[in-house]
C-alpha cells in the first residue's frame, strides 16, 4: 500500500490555488478584476510549490493506482469536506464524479496488468 499523502497534497494545493485566483480575480479585490503586482507578488508562495508538486504528481499516480475502497472512500471524504460551492446539488456532482475518477485508478492498473494467454 503507497497511502494517500501525495494525493491530498495535490488537492490541498488546488484548493489553495483555485481560492487564490478566485480571491485576486474578485471585484473587491485591490484590482478589482484585473490582476495587480501586489496581487502576484503575494501568489508567489504558491508559485514556488510548483516545483514540488510537479516531483509528487508521479507518486500521487502511482497512489491512485493503488487505492483500495478504504482509501477512496477516505479521499472521497478528504475532497468533500474541502470542496464547497453554494449549490449543493452541483456541489453532490462534483463529488461524485470525483468519487468516480478515484475508482478509474484501479480499473487503470487492473488493464495494465498482463492478462495470461491461452497458449503459455
């Protein structure tokens, strides 16, 4: 079992960047829609993530084809309790597409497997 720690990093990290850009693309915000330097200056500890969050892509991958229906439905949960729009019936979409692309990763790494021919 590889865990889930790589893929809850990757979505903590979409979650705090979609809340930025939705907060500097606000109209209350200091440019109103249009994005200032002040604005992109304060992104900047987002911006310097990018790096390690490339580096754990290729393990969150490797988690994901590993999930086993604990660990989806603790992701499931994980991307719930942090995803929140005001309709809630749109919101109960997302995350049950969500809960679909967790299973994806097992039906992947079922079809990657060698499936034994009839003349070995």
């Amino acid at each position: 079992m590889l865990g889930t720690e790589n893929i809850k990093e990757l979505l903590d990290y979409g979650f705090s960047l979609a809340t930025r850009v939705k907060d500097i693309r606000d109209i209350d915000s200091p440019g109103g829609e249009k994005i200032t330097w002040t604005e992109v200056i304060g992104s900047l500890g987002l911006i310097t993530k990018v790096p390690k969050i490339i580096g754990d892509a290729k393990e969150a991958y490797e988690e994901w084809l590993d999930l086993d229906v604990t660990e989806v439905a603790e992701i499931k949960a994980y991307f719930a309790d942090k995803f929140d729009l005001p309709n809630d019936r749109v919101e109960a979409i997302f995350e049950e597409v969500w809960g679909i692309l967790l299973g994806l990763g097992k039906l992947i790494n079922l079809l990657k497997k060698e499936v034994p021919t009839d003349t070995e």
